[in-house]
C-alpha cells in the first residue's frame, strides 16, 4: 500500500515545478481487500434468483433496496479505512481524526445518488437509452448506476467536490485513477455498462437481454471487477 | 514588388503541379480499389450458365398435347399480395377487403375456377419474376441489376413458343414485357406502357384497360389474336408510393375488382383466363427482397367450361384455408405455371423449365398423370443437356429418374398406381428444384479470394500512405508513384496478355486476365517507391511509434470504434442494428468531450463553456436524428419506423428553412467570418432554397393526403389544379433548387468567394503583423491600419459554403425528415470542428472515424437501410416524369448517398477549419490528403472487413437478406467515396480554396 501512495507523490513533484498543476488530492485506502464489494456480487446473483429476467422491474426495485442497505455497510467499512491525502491545502478539518459526522455522511451518500439519478436517467437517454418506452426500467438502471458508483466515491472523498475535481485535473489522470481502488472501479463500473449494451441486438432470444438486465450486470460486475483487479495493482 | 509577383507565382505553379500529383495518384488508387471490388462481385454475385435449346414439338419428348384452351388472356396485376385476394373477417385495412371476386368465382364455381397462393422466388423485382413465369427457371441474384434496363431474354420461354407456334400475341402494360419479349409481340397488338414511374397510378392501368376491352368485345379484332397478355401497375406503385394502407390502394383494388368482372363477362368458352400477382410487398409497400409478404402473391384461373377439377381430398384436408391471412393456403411455385400454360396451350414446355402442373387444372389424376410424366422428361432432358457435370452425374436423381420411368411403362395404365406415380413425380421435380438452387448459389473462390487480396493490398498502401509516411514526404512521392504504377501496370498488362496466350487457362477470359494483371502491377507500382525509400523496419517502427507517442484516450476510442465498427460484419444481428449502434458511438464521443473539455485546465474558461456547449449540442443532435429511423424487416417488433411525411415533419421543414441559416451564421460569428460572401450564401441563397424545398414537400403532402380534394372546388378545377398546376409547379421548384444548388451556387463558388471583411474603422496598430502590410499592397498605400476580419478562419469558411451548396440539394431529394436530419448533419459537423479544435483532435484518428460515423448514422436517419427494398426510387420522379439520364440518376445518387457525400465534402475542413492563411500552402494540402485518405482508409476497412465476412457467410441462411446487400452498399460506398473525394471534394473544392487563399494572402 505505501508503495502505492508514494507513487503518486512521485508524480506530481515530477511535474510540479513545469506549472502549477493541480494535484490529486486523492484520500488513500489502506486495507484493499476488506473494502471490496462483495455485496455487490451477491445481490447481482439474488437478483438472478428472484427472477430478474422475467419480472425486470420489481425485481429491480428489490435489488436496489437490498442494495441501499448492504452499501451502507460497505460504505462504513470503506470509511474505516480511508486514510485523506495529507494536504495541507485543502484544509485540516478532512484529517481523519477530525469527527466526521459517519452517521451523517453514509446518510447522504445513499440519498445524495438518488437525487442524482434523473440526471443519470437524462444522461442515459442522450446517449440512445429509449425514451418512448421502458421509461421506469430505464429510471431503475440509472439509480443503480449512481449508487453503486457514486455511495463508495462520496463516502471516499467524504462529500469534498473539490477534492474529487482535482483528480481530472491532475495531468497523469489515468494513473491516478488506475492506482485508486475506488476511482478505478467506478471508472471500469461505468465502461461495464457501456459494454453491457453490447449483447442486447443479438438474436439469441434469452430473457436476460431485456433491456437493461445486461447493463445492471455490467455495472456491478464492472465495479466488482474492478476492485478485485486493483489488488494486482 | 515584381520579385515578390513573380516568387508568388513560382509558389503558386508548385501548388497546381503537387496537386496535380496528388489526384493522380489517388485517381490510380481508387481503379485499383475498383478492380479489386469488381473481381469480389463477380466471384460472389451469382451467376448460371443458360442453355439456349428451344424445344420444339417434333421432339418425340417434348411431342405436343392437343391443346385445351384456344386462347388465353393474362393478366398480372403487379404486386398483388395473396391477403389482398381473400375475405379478410373484420379488417379495416384499406387493401383488405376490396378484391372479393377471385374468392367469390373460387367458392361458387370450383369446377370452372381456382384461386391459389402463388410463391415467388427471390429476388422480387418485375423483371426477375416475368423472366422466371415465361421460362420457368430461377434467376439470379445479378439479374436484378440490370431491372432497369430490362434485356432481352433469350432462354426458351412459353411467349417465345407461342410466336414459333404462329400465334398471336398481344400484349398492353408495363413496357418490361416490351423490352424481354419485343420480338415475339404482334407488332399490331403491341401497347406498352411506361412502368418506373412510381408516382403515376392510372397511366399504364387506364392504357391497359383502353386496349384490352376492344380486342375483348369486338369479334373482328378477337380473331386476331390467340394469347392477351395485360400488365396493371397501379397496385404496386401505390404500394411504393404510399404503402399498402392508403385510400387510394382501396379504390385501385375496387377498380380491378370490377374491370376482372368485365373480362370475365366479355371472354368466351374457349378461352383460359389467368389473373396473377408477380409478386407481393412488404409492409412499408417496397419489394425485392424475400420476406413471406414480398414472396406470396397470388394466382387465379378461371374459364366458362367446367375444365377443373377442385380435388376433394384437398378441400377435406383444408387446404384453401383462409384463416390467419391465408397462412396455411395451399400454395404453388410461380415456375409451376410454366408446365402449366404450356400444357394447357398444347405448346412444348420450355426447355429449361424446373417446374411442374399444378393439379387443380387438370380434369382428373389420368391427365395429371400424363402430363407430370412429360415434365418429368423434360426436366430429364434439361438436366442431360446442362453444361454442368455435377447436374448431370447426381446419382440420386439419375435413380430416381430410371425408377420412375420403369414404374410408369408398368402401372401407367393402372388406376390405382396413378396417384402414387404423380406423388413420385413430384418428389423428383422437387428435388431436382432443390438441387438446382444449391447449385446455382455457387460462387468463384478463386475471384472472391483475388478481389480479396487486392482490396486488403490497397488497404494497407492507403493506411501507409495516409498515416504512416509523414505527409511533407509523400508531397514529394507523387511522381514517383505515378511512374512506377504506370509503368507497372503496363508490364502487368504485357506479362498477363503473354500468359493469356501462352497458357491459354480455359477458365479465364481476357478481360479478367488483363485487370487482374493491372491490379497486381499496380499494387507493387504503389509499392515500390515506399520500398525504396524506406524499409520495412521503418514503418513497423512508425507504427509503434503511432502506440507509444501519439497514443491518448481519444486514439484509443478511435481504434475501439474503428475494430467494434469493423466487427459488426462478423454477426447479422449487429449488420441489422448498425443505425443504432452508430448514433450511440456518436453520443459517447460526445459526453467524452464534455467531459474531457471540462477538465481541462489550460483552456481559459470562456472558451471551456463554449466547448461544453458545443459538446452538448453534438450529443442532443446526434440523439435527436437518431430518432428519426425506417426499420428493417429482421428489427421486427423492436422497431418502430418514425420517417413517415407526416404534417409536422413538413412544418419543421419551414422552421428550419428560418432557423438553419441562422443556426450556421452563429457558428461563422464565433470565428469572425459572417462577411461578405457568408451573409450572401446564408441569407439569400440558403434560405431561399431551404424555403423551395419546404414549399415542394408541403404541396407534395398536400397532394398525397387529397387535401385539395377536400376543398370542395369544383371536380374539373380541382383535377386540373392537382394534375396540372400543382404537378408542374412542384417540377419548377425541384427543377430550380437542383439547378442553383448544384449548378449556378458551384459555379459562383469556383470564383472564389472569401469570407472576409476589411475593418477601417479601426485604426489602432494591427496586432497581426503580417497581414497588414499583404493587404495594404493589394488595396493601396491610403489604410495601412485595416484588420481583416474573417482572417482567422479563411480556408473553413470559404469552403464551408461549398457543402452548404450540395446541402441545399441533398436536403430537396430528401424526405422531410430526411431532410431534418440532414440539417442535423450540418450542425453536428460543425459543432464537431469546434470541439475539435478545442481538444487538438485535428491530427487525431478519432476526427475520420467521426466523419465517417456521422456519415453512417445519417445514411440510416435518411430513411435507408442497407437493404434493397428501402431504396427510395419514387425520388427520381422529382424533377422529370419519366426517366432521363442525368437527373433520375442524380436525384437517387443524392437522396440515397447524401449524408456520405456531404461528409465527403466536408472532412478537409478537419484541417482547413480555423487556420490563418499561410505561406506553405503545400503544407496544408499535404495534410488535407492525410485526412481524406484516412476517410478512404476508413471506408477501406470497413469494406475488407464486410467482404471478408460476406465470403465467409456465403452458405449462411441470411447472406442474401442481410450480408449480401450490406457487402453491396459497402462495394458501391467505396467507389462513391473515392470518386466524390478525388474530383469534387479535392479538385474543385481544396483545390479552388488554396491557390484562391494563396493569390491573395500568399507572399
């Protein structure tokens, strides 16, 4: 894990002195493998079980409610372990030891990505999800989206916007985000779902690919998978 | 001064003669990629070898029956799809319903009638079907090229026996007939109609009816003719037109109802009446292909003796079942007429006919048995005589054969064998059917491989050409490209002419043999100068290179959308959904820019929140026209068709023809250049034609929905307003837009309209040092402080104008919402260029691959799909009635291939969009190649990848339906690509813009 964090540092006192660039102010994860998701593949496989590919929207909504739940918990055991970039820059109060309100910030990390999701939803629909029908399974696919991706990244950067801007503005982007456990998997979450697209126009006829079945399994194994990778790393 | 004049000059000659390079050598370039194409399509479009034997009834064989009917009237009414035929319980479908007689005469006379389900083979076009209802064999898929001009046909068919036989034939209707049969005719009784003209429904069916009841009634013209034959349009043109379920289809189908009632009254006992579909049409009224509603179609015949026999059996085993639309009718092969009518006629069955009696017309099994015996033998004969060995040494049929006649000499006499003889008869022709289209769905590995190789060799001289060597080299390359590809080719002429006739390959005619040696000489004439200049290490290396220094995220998207693009030909279900799947590339690369903009720190934040808007404008465009959609038969029930001209669409027409001119000024504001030319070509011209063009879709959509039916004027005037003046009205304005936008716009363009305004009101020292004193020199010594507005952005502009041109016409071929969509093209690319610039992409790989997507996605969101039914042939009635050369074929070019021809027009403004003039002007046009060979390398691509997957699907179930049309659009793209590339886009456009920019600003 250290080797990790002064990897980063490397970085940036490599480019520091060109120009003022923005540094990542990334907070740091110190024990990988308790902080993978594991809740997320056993929700993806209960799904399955309660019959995602035939009844897609109920058991959509059951799935996000068991969702909300065990993200809590997986947000408390990512919290435990997040230790913030030792920046002096951005202010003291992010120290860990400062009292974070925990009850406070896991809250809003689950409610703040329901708020979020018509605005994923929106997203989804410019990039071709349909509009005239399979409105609410499209809804249902963008508020797993945003909280399987945005809860552990809030709950990571503690709320701080500005701290999570900084990471895009940092020049080695890529290595900042591949070197990050949560960051990477949100990122491979994402790229999950874009592929997820890919199954549906085959004409194989398997209930899975109703609309957005394959996408909801991109996401989850996509963050998953994500963590799971970023133990090599 | 006059060293400065004349320095300019010398710039100004090196210019014309690298140039001049250049399109030579990439003229070169896309033959090649021609011949390559050319070897493909002829390995892999079908062909069959014809027999030209023509039976006659001396044959001991073939010895004619005594003929049944002395005459005999056909009719076909094109397009008559077997549900418009049959009681249809409880639908309002306007084709439904309304052509109750052949139904009616089936039930109440079955010993003087039959109405069957007739099945065409594919391909559904007119001229295929005529060709395999007179010979009774299968055509091929090549033939269908050539409907528009019908040939001759000279395989033995059943109207060529009726002239050997000395009868008459008469004939009135679509001029098909005219053009395959012309010898045959009796000159006297000849009356052709002409049949492409979609938008005409009672011409060719009012000409039929004027000639067919006068030859009917009057017994002096009666006796001159032995065999009628009668061809009605207006079912299918209706269909084409307006689709199936129009009022109009209604009124035409009560038409026919009632002129087959008068035929019937007016026709004698002696004579056999055959009214038939050629074949059916798919829901969106289009055919060609070979879904079940473009292959069903449907046979009646009827005559006033009681000639027929309704088998019982058949009625007991529900055979005219009219359920479900007639799923489970029984049905014939449309060959089978053949034997038929030829039996019937007491003709001898054409040679080469495949197909067997239908029952029904057959008074009783004895006469059934005779005849299937004789068809037997013919198609024996037919197989012995083929010039194929493998027709000819099939075991399983020579046995089958020889049982069969064993079995006949013994049991013909015997009733109770008969049926089991006829039944053994048929399984033979069946299978002799079956064996024979396997047969014919042959293909020539050895060309498909060849055509191949010599696209993939193109493929990889055009990648090296246009990304690997560095454009300032290649610059100065043409010459040495030139030389040794013609020297190449000529020595590949030589030596493959040398082989034709030393060795003589008995397979290999000249002309294949001369371009395959051409295209083999040129590949290594393209490749022998890169050899000789650089090694192969070399361009290895730069290809390395290309991964490790050149290679950010935005190359990365590129090649992923470069491979998943090109995988798309590996599955049919992907081929099928490509509209979809090119608009959500576009949408990514949208929110990609978004995002990427918005985290770019060095960009000063005013210009970020332009980026983002551009970016978001690209996304909600690209979203909007992705709306816009025709489905094709395989999307099924997952698609739902949006482009209809409906009375929205029209008024968006009139909408944008205010807005879009707007929309473009604002986008020539953010870099300055809304000057002198612009405000000309945008205010007056632009809007004026868009507002053309909304006037003709308006006045079309007026007409089609039979609104000015419903004003109530008087009959004469509105019959005169809607066949007259509004007809030639819309003429004039197709007929003005098209001339302006394609001609006098292009021509004012070639003078070299520069978007730039001198501002003296401004005296302040000029910051741009070096265009100050240029333009003082140009204008006199008195303002030596003017800033040139516009100067930023003088090459984009400029040429700018010159897509708006063709914009104007390919939005005029479009449907309305075609149109729109093309209208979103135009924002879209030049939001793109904005991005673009924004992000430095102009180098990127991702730019062509942009281009090139967009063009794909506007293909799709024009109303087409890669299919041959979705060809919208009523556009090239728009600025002439009938078909004439130039302008039928512009118009279906434009419509069909706009969005790629404007994308083609339009990428070198990827190097030429916001760039200040300068004094290397072959720099720049070094880099507008680059960029327009990396389109054609990216079309190359796509192409080889669809070829190769084509050949490899060759015996898959939907490699007519889906992998053979995509192959053909992408074989007809890279030709069209090339050609608009190399002569409008290169040597009009860039061409005109540089040297006009450099006699100016050049010094």
């Amino acid at each position: 894990m250290p080797k990790q964090k002064r990897k980063v540092k490397f970085d940036h006192d490599d480019t520091e002195d060109q120009e003022a660039v923005v540094v990542a102010r990334v907070p740091t994860i110190i024990h990988k493998w308790a902080t993978i998701p594991y809740h997320l593949p056993l929700i993806l496989v209960g799904m399955f079980k309660f019959g995602l590919t035939s009844h897609v929207k109920q058991t959509l909504v059951k799935g996000y409610i068991s969702l909300i739940c065990l993200q809590a918990v997986h947000s408390y055991i990512l919290y435990i372990n997040t230790v913030d970039f030792p920046d002096s820059s951005s202010g003291k109060k992010h120290r860990k030891k400062n009292k974070d309100n925990l009850v406070l910030l896991i809250a809003s990390s689950l409610v703040l990505p329901v708020l979020m999701s018509p605005a994923v939803l929106a997203i989804l629909v410019l990039l071709g999800a349909p509009v005239s029908s399979h409105v609410i399974e499209t809804y249902l696919l963008a508020a797993h989206l945003s909280t399987v991706v945005a809860t552990p990244l809030l709950v990571t950067f503690k709320l701080n916007f500005a701290n999570f801007v900084s990471v895009f503005k940092s020049p080695d982007l890529f290595c900042v985000v591949c070197h990050h456990q949560t960051l990477s998997s949100g990122l491979l979450a994402l790229v999950g779902t874009w592929i997820g697209v890919l199954p549906i126009p085959l004409d194989w006829d398997r209930p899975w690919q109703a609309w957005p079945v394959t996408l909801v399994v991109g996401t989850y194994i996509g963050f998953f998978g994500g963590s799971v990778i970023n133990l090599a790393l | 001064m006059i060293q400065g004049t004349t320095r300019s000059r010398i710039r100004q000659q090196k210019l014309r003669i690298t140039f001049f390079g250049y399109f030579l050598v990439l003229l070169f370039f896309a033959s090649l990629q021609v011949i390559s194409i050319v070897f493909f399509t002829q390995g892999f479009l079908l062909s069959r070898e014809v027999p030209d034997i023509i039976s006659n009834c001396s044959d001991e064989v073939q010895a004619c029956l005594v003929p049944k009917f002395e005459k005999a009237i056909v009719l076909v009414i094109d397009a008559l799809r077997f549900d418009f035929a049959i009681p249809v319980e409880g639908s309002e479908m306007f084709y439904h319903n309304n052509f109750p007689i052949l139904y009616e005469l089936h039930t109440n006379q079955p010993q003087k009638s039959v109405l069957l389900k007739f099945i065409a083979d594919p391909p559904t076009t007119t001229l295929q079907r005529l060709k395999g209802l007179t010979t009774g064999s299968l055509p091929t898929f090549i033939d269908a090229g050539s409907n528009f001009n019908g040939d001759e046909i000279d395989e033995d068919n059943w109207v060529l026996q009726l002239y050997n036989h000395n009868k008459s034939v008469a004939f009135m209707g679509d001029d098909t007939w005219q053009a395959l049969f012309k010898k045959y005719i009796n000159p006297q009784l000849n009356f052709p109609y002409p049949s492409l003209n979609v938008w005409d429904f009672h011409t060719v069916d009012n000409g039929v009816l004027e000639n067919l009841h006068p030859l009917l009634k009057d017994p002096q013209k009666s006796s001159k003719w032995d065999v009628l034959i009668g061809h009605f349009l207006g079912v299918d043109h209706i269909g084409h037109r307006y689709g199936p379920n129009h009022h109009t289809m209604k009124e035409k189908l009560n038409q026919m109802n009632e002129e087959i009632k008068k035929v019937i009254e007016e026709m004698d006992d002696s004579t056999l009446l055959v009214v038939m579909g050629d074949h059916g049409m798919d829901s969106t009224g289009n055919h060609g292909g070979d879904s079940s509603d473009e292959l069903e179609s449907t046979l009646f015949m009827y005559t006033k003796k009681k000639n027929f026999q309704m088998n019982k059996q058949k009625v007991k085993a529900n055979a005219y079942d009219i359920s479900k639309l007639g799923t489970n009718y029984r049905t014939v092969n449309q060959i089978d007429l053949v034997p038929t009518i030829s039996l019937l006629l007491g003709l001898p069955i054409p040679h080469n006919n495949l197909g067997f009696p239908i029952d029904e017309l057959f008074e009783s099994d004895k006469v059934l048995n005779q005849v299937s015996y004789k068809v037997v033998q013919q198609i024996n004969q037919f197989r012995m005589n083929s010039n194929n060995e493998k027709i000819i040494k099939n075991q399983e049929l020579n046995d089958k054969y020889a049982f069969l006649i064993s079995n006949y000499e013994r049991f013909s006499g015997n009733k109770k064998y008969t049926s089991d003889l006829i039944s053994i008869s048929k399984s033979f022709q069946y299978d002799n059917l079956e064996y024979c289209k396997s047969l014919w769905a042959r293909f020539d590995m050895k060309f498909i491989v060849f055509g191949l190789s010599l696209l993939a060799l193109s493929f990889v001289f055009i990648l090296t050409y246009s990304r690997s060597i560095p454009s300032v080299r290649v610059s100065t390359m043409s010459f040495e490209f030139l030389g040794s590809v013609i020297a190449m080719s000529l020595l590949g002429i030589v030596l493959s002419l040398s082989i034709y006739i030393v060795l003589m390959p008995h397979n290999l005619m000249l002309r294949h043999c001369l371009a395959g040696g051409v295209g083999i000489g040129m590949v290594i004439g393209f490749w022998a100068p890169i050899m000789d200049r650089f090694s192969v290490n070399w361009l290895i290396h730069q290809i390395f290179d290309f991964f490790i220094y050149n290679f950010n995220s935005w190359s990365f998207m590129g090649l992923i959308y470069l491979v998943l693009h090109c995988l798309i030909f590996a599955s049919n279900s992907y081929v099928i959904w490509e509209d979809k799947m090119a608009s959500f590339f576009l949408s990514m690369f949208g929110v990609c820019g978004i995002i990427s903009i918005a985290s770019n720190t060095k960009t000063p934040q005013e210009s970020r929140i332009l980026g983002i808007l551009h970016c978001l404008t690209f996304v909600v465009v690209t979203r909007l026209i992705s709306m816009v959609n025709l489905c094709r038969e395989e999307q099924g029930d997952y698609c739902r068709p949006t482009f209809e001209v409906t009375w929205w669409s029209v008024l968006l027409l009139h909408v944008m023809a205010y807005f879009l001119p707007l929309v473009i000024k604002s986008f020539y504001r953010l870099t300055n250049s809304y000057h002198s030319a612009a405000p000309l070509w945008m205010k007056s011209g632009f809007r004026f034609l868009l507002f053309m063009n909304a006037t003709y879709w308006t006045l079309e959509y007026m007409d089609d929905n039979g609104i000015f039916e419903k004003l109530h004027l008087s009959t004469s005037f509105t019959h005169f307003l809607t066949n007259n003046l509004i007809k030639s009205f819309k003429l004039a304005i197709s007929r003005i837009v098209l001339f302006i936008s394609l001609v006098l716009a292009n021509y004012g363009w070639s003078r070299g309209p520069l978007c730039v305004k001198i501002d003296f009101s401004n005296p302040e020292p000029n910051e741009d040092s070096k265009s100050s004193p240029d333009d003082s020199q140009e204008l006199g010594e008195e303002k030596p402080t003017a800033t040139i507005l516009g100067y930023e952005n003088i090459y984009g502009s400029s040429y700018f104008l010159l897509v708006i041109n063709f914009a104007a016409a390919i939005m005029l071929t479009s449907k309305p919402l075609g149109a729109l969509s093309i209208a979103g093209l135009l924002v879209q690319i030049l939001s793109f260029l904005e991005i673009m610039d924004l992000l430095d992409l102009r180098r990127n790989l991702i730019s062509p691959i942009i281009f090139g997507l967009l063009a794909y996605q506007n293909f799709f969101s024009t109303g087409h799909q890669a299919t041959i039914p979705s060809i919208q042939w009523d556009v090239a009635f728009l600025t002439n009635d009938d078909i004439m050369f130039p302008f039928t074929h512009i118009n279906l070019v434009l419509n069909n291939f706009g969005s790629f021809i404007l994308v083609c027009l339009a990428i070198p403004l990827v190097i030429l969009w916001r760039v200040p003039p300068t004094n290397k002007p072959i720099a720049v046009l070094s880099q507008v190649i680059s960029i327009t060979t990396s389109l054609i390398t990216y079309q190359t691509l796509l192409s080889l990848s669809s070829f190769i997957f084509t050949a490899h699907f060759r015996r898959h179930l939907m490699v007519w339906k889906i992998f053979a049309p995509r192959f053909m659009l992408n074989g007809v793209l890279q030709v069209l690509i090339n050609v608009v590339l190399i002569f409008i886009t290169l040597w009009f456009g860039v061409n005109k813009v540089l040297s006009q920019v450099n006699r100016i600003f050049g010094k």
